[in-house]
C-alpha cells in the first residue's frame, strides 16, 4: 500500500507543475488526442470525456506564478486569477489546449471568454452558460440545448460523434470519481486529524489535471493509506471554509488556519468535483439526466441565483450541521463580486442561529500569513471559550 | 480659460424642461404610491421592461438612477461608507452600496419625501452579474418579492434561438404572473403592443439624435450630453406619449444646432469650437459630473459616440427597434442586444465602427473601479481599437458615485497629455502630407 506522504508528494508535484507536463504528456501519448480547458466554476466534464478528451482545470497561476505580462491586460482593481490566466496562455503554457470553456460564474470570467476569442480566434471558446431558472420547463430545456450546443463544439475538436452511450458511460465514471471525492471530505469530516486540509486541497487539485479514472484511483489510495495512518488528534475547533471557489488560496493559508488551531472540515474549493449532489442516472437520455442534475442537486453557490429568499445561506447552515462545524471562515479573493456580495447575506443567516465567523480577504499570492493566522487563531480561541462556557 | 457662457446666460430647451418634468412627476408618484393606490416595481437600466410594467399600471423605479441621483448630489460617500458598515466589501460596486445606504436611510427622494419599499423586484439579469446579489441583498433585508428573469449572455456574439425562447418563456410563465398577481390586473398583449409602438417611435427619433454627432461640428456631446439624452429611453418613460415628444422635441432643436452650425450645450452655454472628437467606453463619474465634463468641454473636446449610452439597449448599432408585431421576442432581442450582454469581440467592432462613422480622433476608456462589467477586458480592447484604426487611445481611472475615486488633478493631467498627444499626432501627419 502506497504512503500518505507519497501520494501527497506525487499531488504536490503536480500542483507546483506550471508547465501542465502530466497533461501534455498524456496528450502526447496517442495520435489525436485532445484537451479542453475549463475554468472555476463548473462545467460538465462527462461530455469532454465522452469525446475521449482530457479536461483540465485552470485555476490561475497560484502562488509562484511570476506575472509579467499579465498585469497589463487588467486595472488594479480586478481579481488575479484572470491576469495570471493571461500569464499561463502569453508565456505559452497553454499552448497544447484545444478549447477553454469559461463557465458562467462572473463578469470577470465571462469578458475572459471574450478576451480569449479575440486573442485566440482559431480556438474553440466557449462562454459556457448555465440557467439561472430551476424549472424543468424553462430553465430545464434552455439549458438542454445549450448542453447539445457544446457537445457539438467539443465534437468539432475531437473530430468524432460524441453518442449517447459514450455520454452514458462518462456519467458512470464520474459517478464513481464523485462518489469518492465525497468519501474524501466525509473523511476528513469524521477524523480531520488523519486528513490535514492541505492534503486534501492537494488531492482535489490534482483532479484538475489528472484524467478522472486515474484521480479516481489516487482517492482511493489516499482513503486506503490515510485511515492506516495513525495521527493524534487536537483540540482543535472544527470551521468550515467559505468563499474560495474561483481564485485559489495559497497553500500556506490553508496550512495557516489549521497551525492556528481550526480543523478544516468542509470547504467550496474545487467545487466542479462535487457539484452535483447525487450520482446523474447512467442510464437514459443523459443530456436530460445532466441537465436534471443541475436543476435539482446541484450545489449552491454565490454564482447561481437562489429563488427562495428563506432559503438564503440555509446550505452553510445544513453543511455546518452536517459536518459538526462550530464556527465558518469567510475567505474571499480581493475584488471577487460573487464571494463579496454574497458574503453579507450568509453571515446574516449565520448569525441568526448564532454560528460564529470571521472573513479576511486573501489573493492566490498573498505571501503575509501572519495577520490570517492570528485571526483564525484568535477565532479559534475564542470558539473554544464559547463551547466551555 | 473657458470659453463658454457664463451659467447665467444658460438657457435651458424645451425638453431639458420637458425632461425635468417628467422626472419630479416620476418620482412624485413614486412617493406617493400607496396614497395613489400604486405598486411599485425596481428594475435595472439594461433589461428594463417598461412597457410591460405599464401593462400592470405598476410604477417602474430604478435604483441606478437613484444611485446617480445621490452621487451627483453628492450624497453617496455617506451612503456607501454606513453600507460598508453594514458589511459590504470597499471592493464591490458602490451602485450597490449607495442603494443598500440609501434604503437604510429611509430612501429619501429628490424629492424630500421617502419612497416606499417595492413591491416587486424585477431581477433582470442582463449584462452584469452584480445584479443578482444586488436584489438578493435587498430581499434579504427589506424581504421584497422578487422575480427573476435570466437573460443568456451573448458569449458567440449572436442570441440565438434557445435563448430567447427562454427569455420568452420566462416573461410568459415568471415575468407576467408575477405582474398579473402584485397589480391585480390581467394582461393585455394589445396594450402591451400600443406601448412598443410609442417605444419604436421614440427610438427612431432618439438614435437620429446619436447619429447627429456624424456632423462637423458635432451638435451634441454624445457622453456627458448623452447622459440626459437617454434618460427618458433607458427609464420609467420608455413606452409613453411624453417619451414621444421628448425625443420630437430634441430632435427639434438639434436640428436647428445643425443649421446654425453649432457645437453642444453645456453646464457653461456653448460650446466653443471643436478641436478633439473622442469615442468614449465606460459610465462616467457622476460625483464630479460637471468637473469632468469642463475638462473636455474647456479644450474643445467633444464626445461623439459612446458606449454607456447603448447600456440600457442598443438602437444604433444594429438597427433593433422594438416591435409591435413581436411583442415578447422583441423584449427578449432587447434585453439580450443590451451593450453589457455583448461579447467583448462585439464591443470591439461596435467601438470600431463608431471611431470609423463618427470620424473620431480618438478612443477614451473611463475604466470604473466598481464595475466589472464594463472594466474586466477594456486595457485589452483600448489595444484592439489602437490596432484596428491606428488612432490613439487613452485611459483613465474614476467611480461612478464613489467620490474617494475621483482624482481631479490626475484626470486632467492624464487628458490633457492625451490632447497633446493628439496633436502632435495631427502635425506628424501634416508633415508627412507635406
Ligand atoms: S475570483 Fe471572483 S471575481 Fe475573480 S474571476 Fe473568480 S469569481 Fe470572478
Ligand atoms: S457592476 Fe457595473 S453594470 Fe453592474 S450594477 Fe455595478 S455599475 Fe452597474
């Protein structure tokens, strides 16, 4: 049985890879294959996979990334993950992509779709929408179409149909992947000691890059080798990270918060792992079946529109329940619209059944972790104090 | 030195009047909406629906415009500051701020008398993602009923059929019950009809006065003028007999501008000759609306085309009118033609287009701190412009209604570079016509 340190190691590797060696290699492997970018925050990788192509997951140029042309293509005043982006396609290591989708997650997003068309017209881009209306009738046959939509774009990049039965049978493999990311976070969930946050956020990473039958297999690895591994469990309180699903955080935050004293046991990085809620039927038209999916479990997040103003931050609340969580950490990128605005409102339902938080604001390179740790600390203390009173 | 009138020798036109009216009549009702027996439905510029509104006897508020309201009354740096107070981020769009602000203080009117909460917050959802959480936010304290209606980005450049199928289908099976319940009155597509008739009528008029700008000199500032020329259009006013005449009126009178060979009508009278003609991206700073503006009108610059009035709907570009004759489509090609709704490739040949038609010298971008929307890709699109027509582009950073964001000294030190730039550009290309 593999060690937690070596898979750990093996993921940390490809997370500090900015060349994406692992998925060029894979590319490179066999005649005609294909890979399709995709950015935060959810796209429907059944249908890249189904066409037999790998999709990779962009998610900036984290920490060490060195921006140098990047900046010029954005005023101060915007997020980093989209100059970075620009860094990753300028300095050409994105060069063996085939097609990027940009989700529908912000405006930000969105004008990058924009700016990739004009930078890149011979590629396939695609701004990729999704309903922001749950009713199978309306948003259900929008979002049908739309799906059939890119199906057809990425089988102009595959060069073949993508059928039904292909589709079909990417749904089973996605279940299983997300049948085991979810194994991963319960996991941690029940025994964060045995499952530090940072390790998981590595795992979950290499998901972005590794094709999914091969993440599937790493998961399972992990789950095998992290329950072998006998570490002692703190006292430390248990807080749920909110608010990092597009830019990423630096490694050392993560790392930060639990030093600080505050097992991680849920978070919304990486959310296209977990997005939908329950396994999409395998059998039946698939189409259908994901966009059902979408409409009916899929996650909640600042990105989509919730209709029932009751019901607003109801999901933090259910996750904290459900995880045991005693306080939640709003982490936001700087200048991120979705975290930000929707910040205020889930802190207003927090504070409603008395769930302490706390929010700093980070950037994919903030290098200072002092001030975040002595404030998870200090969250974490005063927690403490709460519960033994 | 200006030289322009002094304000005292201003007059004001007729439908500068008409327009001033028609804004305190709005906003009276609005004030004494429940005394008059009237629901009172929020709603954003782009994606405006008033027409439909008009259907239901429902007043139509904007909270943009009340937004601009308070920042070129000078209201809005208190608003924004107790909004951040409330938990807002320094870092998200003061539109926002400054409305939560204003709400919290008792939403007092221009008028001096509070407007009531809506009734309905129609969440038209076009071309900025910040709406969304801006009506969520509202619901979330004032626990307004609120509607949403998902207008797909034109991310192909194109609206395609699906997508208005679906916007269609929301205004039918959403949009319209909602109206239908709040004013208790039953929809009737043939009103609905008679109103985008008057619309498509104010709309013929309204871009003759955009494409007026094509004249040397230009009788119009098609940004700082502009902004008042799309009042009635982008507000509560599209679909009236008033909008009508306002745009009849305007027309009027600059049709006389034409023949007398003259340039616009600012703050300070006449504008004095004009040396500079500029395309302008991005909403202006409405804080220091009037500064801003002096620094261009005092050099003889004039803005003949510009993309913040194609916000709240595009008529010039490519020709939409709205249609009796389609009524729910064309509300749908409306929403989604709505300039922010366009791909950024689209926004380049639109920009483009009105360097080439409107002879321009060059292209100006007022990247907003607040909004994303717009700003997210512009550095980038200034590139594409310089590019594509060879002429010279500049930029500056300011806030809509965020005074903190509006430096005047770097401004007008940043124009006034640009002006140089553009001469010496002009006598370079003199000598070498030489
Ligand atoms: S970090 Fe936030 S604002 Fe920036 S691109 Fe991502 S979602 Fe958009
Ligand atoms: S972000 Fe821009 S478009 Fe959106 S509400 Fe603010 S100013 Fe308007």
């Amino acid at each position: 049985m593999q060690q937690v340190s070596e898979i750990i190691d093996y993921c940390q590797t490809l997370y500090e890879d900015l060349s994406f060696a692992a998925a060029r290699e894979w590319k490179a492997a066999e005649q005609g294959r294909k890979v399709v970018g995709y950015m935060p925050v959810y796209v429907p990788r059944e249908l890249i996979h189904a066409g037999g192509m790998l999709p990779l997951g962009i998610l900036g140029g984290g920490e060490d990334l060195e921006v140098i042309h990047g900046d010029a293509y954005y005023q101060s005043y915007i997020c980093r993950i989209p100059r970075s982006t620009v860094e990753l396609a300028v300095s050409k290591r994105l060069d063996f992509v085939d097609g990027m989708l940009f989700p529908s997650i912000c405006d930000v997003i969105r004008n990058l779709s924009g700016m990739w068309k004009l930078m890149y017209p011979e590629l396939y881009v695609r701004y990729f929408d999704v309903p922001q209306n749950y009713k199978d009738e309306i948003g259900g046959n929008y979002y049908v179409h739309e799906l059939q939509e890119l199906r057809q774009g990425l089988e102009g990049i595959c060069g073949r149909t993508i059928s039904d039965d292909d589709i079909r049978r990417s749904i089973a493999v996605y279940n299983e992947n997300r049948r085991l990311v979810n194994a991963v976070y319960d996991f941690r969930a029940r025994e964060p000691w045995k499952a530090p946050s940072w390790h998981v956020y590595l795992l979950m990473r290499a998901g972005m890059i590794l094709p999914v039958e091969a993440h599937s297999q790493l998961l399972q690895d992990y789950l095998a080798a992290a329950a072998a591994d006998d570490q002692p469990m703190r006292d430390n309180c248990r807080v749920i990270l909110q608010g990092m699903f597009c830019e990423q955080p630096p490694l050392n935050l993560i790392k930060s918060i639990e030093f600080a004293g505050c097992y991680i046991v849920d978070d919304d990085c990486m959310l296209v792992g977990r997005w939908l809620l329950r396994a999409v039927p395998a059998a039946g038209d698939p189409i259908a079946n994901l966009a059902r999916a979408f409409l009916k479990y899929s996650t909640e997040t600042a990105a989509k529109y919730e209709p029932d103003g009751s019901r607003k931050g109801r999901y933090l609340i259910e996750a904290v329940r459900q995880r045991g969580a005693e306080g939640v950490i709003f982490a936001a990128p700087s200048f991120c619209d979705p975290a930000l605005l929707d910040r205020p409102m889930l802190a207003n339902a927090l504070t409603r059944e008395n769930i302490p938080h706390i929010s700093f604001k980070y950037a994919e390179n903030s290098g200072q972790m002092q001030p975040i740790r002595e404030q998870a600390g200090t969250f974490a203390d005063s927690i403490k104090l709460w519960s033994e009173a | 030195m200006s030289a322009a009138k002094s304000p005292a020798e201003v007059v004001k036109e007729p439908s500068m009047l008409k327009q001033k009216a028609m804004i305190a009549d709005n906003y009276d009702k609005l004030t004494r909406a429940k005394e008059l027996g009237l629901k009172v439905s929020s709603t954003y510029v782009p994606g405006n629906l008033n027409e439909l509104l008009m259907c239901f006897g429902i007043l139509n508020n904007l909270p943009e415009i009340n937004a601009i309201q308070n920042g070129m009354r000078k209201l809005s740096g208190k608003l924004i500051a107790d909004a951040e107070k409330m938990g807002l981020s320094e870092d998200v769009c003061t539109y926002v701020k400054a409305d939560l602000g204003h709400m919290a203080k008792g939403a007092i009117a221009p008028n001096g008398k509070p407007m009531p909460v809506p009734d309905l917050l129609l969440l038209s959802y076009t071309g900025c993602f910040t709406f969304m959480k801006w009506f969520e936010l509202l619901r979330d304290q004032y626990g307004c009923r609120t509607v949403m209606l998902h207008v797909p980005y034109e991310g192909d450049g194109k609206a395609t059929k699906n997508m208005r199928d679906y916007v269609v289908k929301q205004l039918k099976d959403e949009v319209i019950p909602a109206l239908e319940e709040i004013s208790g009155v039953k929809f009737d597509i043939d009103r609905l009809r008679e109103n985008l008739r008057r619309s498509a009528a104010a709309e013929e008029n309204f871009v003759w006065v955009l494409e007026s700008a094509k004249n040397r000199p230009s009788p119009i500032d098609a940004y700082f003028g502009g902004v008042f020329y799309i009042g009635p259009i982008f507000t509560a006013f599209r679909g009236t007999d008033e909008a009508v005449e306002y745009y009849r009126l305007l027309r009027q009178e600059i049709e006389q501008r034409i023949a007398a060979g003259k340039g616009p009508v600012t703050p300070d009278g006449e504008m004095a000759a004009e040396k500079y003609r500029f395309v302008v991206e991005g909403p202006p700073n409405w804080t220091s609306f009037r500064d801003f503006w002096r620094m261009f009108y005092e050099e003889g610059a004039v803005v003949v085309a510009s993309t913040y009035t194609k916000v709240g709907g595009v008529y010039d570009y490519d020709g939409f009118r709205h249609d009796p004759e389609r009524p729910l489509e064309s509300l749908a090609d409306y929403c989604l033609g709505c300039y922010t709704n366009r791909n950024l490739p689209m926004r380049v040949d639109m920009i483009q287009h009105y360097m080439e038609a409107y002879q321009a010298d060059g292209f100006l971008v007022n990247s907003i701190k607040s909004c994303n929307s717009f700003s997210a890709g512009q550095l980038m699109m200034m590139r594409e412009i310089e590019k594509r027509t060879g002429k010279p582009a500049a930029f500056i950073e300011t806030d809509l209604v965020d005074p903190r964001y509006f430096s005047p000294a770097n401004v007008k030190n940043r124009l006034e570079s640009y002006f140089q730039m553009i001469d010496q550009k002009r006598r370079g290309g003199a000598h070498r016509a030489a």
